[in-house]
C-alpha cells in the first residue's frame, strides 16, 4: 500500500511541477549536454546501463549482457533513443537536475508519436550523468 501511495504522490508532484512549467532542457541544451559523449546511469529498477550519443547522431547502449545499436534525435522537445530491432528505445523530456546529473522522463515510444505532440505526463525512467565527470546524481529523483 505504501507504493501506490508513494506512486500516487510523486505523480501528483509531477503534475503540479508540469502546471508551474517546470523547465525541461530544450533541444539546445540537450544537444550540448549530449552529443559526442557518454552517459552513465541507473534506471528506476535499479539495472545500470551506459549509452554513447555520437555526434553523428548514432547511438550504442549497453547493459550487464546486452547491446543495441541506433540513433538519437531530438523530437519536439525530446530526448529521443531509438535502437535497431529492440522496441525499448523512446522519447523522453530531460531535467538537469544537479551540474552533471539528468533525469529522464518517458514521454513517447516513438519520434513520430514525440512529434505528433501527445501531452502524456512524463514518467521518471532514469539518471545518468556524463561519464568523464564526477556524478552529482543523489538517491531518489527529483520529483
């Protein structure tokens, strides 16, 4: 019971940090933050992963006995991992939350469906940070 209730409470945070315009990273900012470099980071499972962001915009992700292949782009305002035969990639709104730590939040499975503006509310996937830096990422997300 206690994590539905927990659910419930950071979806409603969520929400209110949505309605006061929480400010995501725009294009710009991702694109600085990103390309050319790599990440290292945790999802809400707990499984930890890396991904390479090419300048070139190819993309390499790998996990404890698993490697993908693909591209990123940047789609209406998302943070979009797409992989070559693996339908676990998506979209997402990305927060800076600390100098190198950056919380990523689902939004879309596709870039079509990215582009095409769907207002699904953002679900906390992930943190990662730039690897060739220390990590300022806490324990628990920001919201």
């Amino acid at each position: 019971m206690k994590t539905i209730a927990g659910a419930v409470c950071a979806l409603a945070a969520l929400a209110r940090l949505a309605e006061a315009g929480e400010p995501w990273m725009d294009e710009a900012a991702m694109t600085a933050a990103f390309a050319g470099k790599t990440l290292q980071g945790n999802y809400a499972s707990g499984k930890t992963f890396s991904e390479i962001y090419k300048a070139d915009g190819a993309i390499e992700y790998h996990e404890k006995g698993v490697e993908f292949h693909g591209h990123w782009s940047l789609q209406a305002g998302t943070f979009c991992t797409i992989y070559h035969g693996d339908p676990k990639g998506g979209c997402y709104s990305v927060r800076q939350v600390s100098e190198n730590c950056y919380e990523f939040y689902f939004v879309a499975r596709t870039e079509a469906e990215a582009a095409a503006g769907d207002p699904k509310r953002p679900l906390w996937t992930a943190r990662a940070a730039v690897s060739d830096r220390d990590a300022t990422c806490t324990d628990r997300p920001s919201v």
